[in-house]
C-alpha cells in the first residue's frame, strides 16, 4: 500500500500550455461547458470585433485551435449566408488564439496578411481551425521571420468551406532596458 499518492504526470500539451497565459487561462476553464462558454465570453471581449461572430473555443493546445461561430444576423450576408467576411474573422480569431497559446513569452507576433480561398456557400454556422506547421520551435527565431498559420474552415456538414493561410510575424522581443 503506498503512503504517498503520485500527482498525475503532465502531458507535453499541458507543459506547453502553462507557459502562456492563454494557455493557463485554457487549462483552467477549458474542462467543462460553463468554462469554455466563460473562456469565449473573455476571449471576445479582449478583441472585441471577434464578438460580431460570437465565438465558441472549442479547443487549444500548441499549434492548433477550434472556434465556432453559429450562423445569426450579424455574420449574414445580403443573401442570407455565413458572409465570406464573418469567415475571415473566424479565420483570425482562431489564429489570434493559437498564437497566443502557442508563442513563448520571450517572443512576440503580429498578423502580417490573410490569404483565403472560399469554396462553398454556407447556410449555417462554421468551424475554424488554426494550425502551425507540424514541429515548430519557436526557440529557433533569433530574428523576424514570417511564420504562416493554416486555416480550415468547415460547415455543420464536415465540408470545408473556406481554406487560406494568414502570415504572421514573429521576432524575439527586444531585451528590457
């Protein structure tokens, strides 16, 4: 019989994770629905043109995020439609997410563009996932590069819908001083 219980080990998702404050934010709130609908609450509010889209995160972990974001007036086009713009901001909410989980504290970044392919039209709400490229080792930026996030965006059905890439820019932050 052990006198000592062991704490759980740690996956390397959450050992990354706890390194953002995004990402502590996630580990906190993310386990049940009232924290992940208070998690999107605080996420909308601290980039509040997200809020047009009123998204729901689904998912953060290093290198890739999932927000949804439900079909209501205010992401319809003149047609009655998800608006290929309302996509775009899904786009960026879940690449604003991921970057924010993802980038250490010794760096910084900054949207540099959007590229986006719009495949179909949506009568329903959508699914915005954001990925970095598999493996990426921030601690190998020592200078600006532009790092490219991928962007899927896919219907209730499953159907991609809209696919793109937004660059942004990463570079160490500069020594205190």
């Amino acid at each position: 019989m052990a006198l000592f219980k062991s704490k759980p080990v740690a996956s390397k998702n959450e050992l990354a994770l706890r390194s953002t404050l995004v990402g502590k934010a996630w580990l906190r709130l993310g386990g049940t629905l009232l924290g992940r609908i208070a998690f999107s609450a605080a996420f909308a509010l601290k980039a509040p043109y997200f809020a047009t889209i009123t998204p729901y995160v689904r998912k953060v972990e290093p290198g890739r995020a999932e927000i949804s974001a439900p079909s209501w007036f205010f992401t319809h086009n003149h047609i009655g439609t998800f608006h290929a713009i309302a996509s775009c901001n899904a786009a960026e909410a879940a690449m604003g997410l991921v970057m924010e989980a993802s980038t250490p504290s010794t760096h910084r970044w900054l949207p540099k563009g959007m590229t986006v392919n719009y495949l179909k039209i949506v009568k329903g709400g959508v699914r915005a996932t954001a990925s970095l490229p598999e493996n990426f080792d921030f601690s190998a930026i020592t200078e600006g590069t532009d790092v490219p996030v991928a962007i899927s965006i896919i219907d209730a059905e499953g159907n991609e819908v809209v696919n793109g890439t937004i660059t942004t820019w990463v570079s160490p932050k500069p020594p205190r001083g």
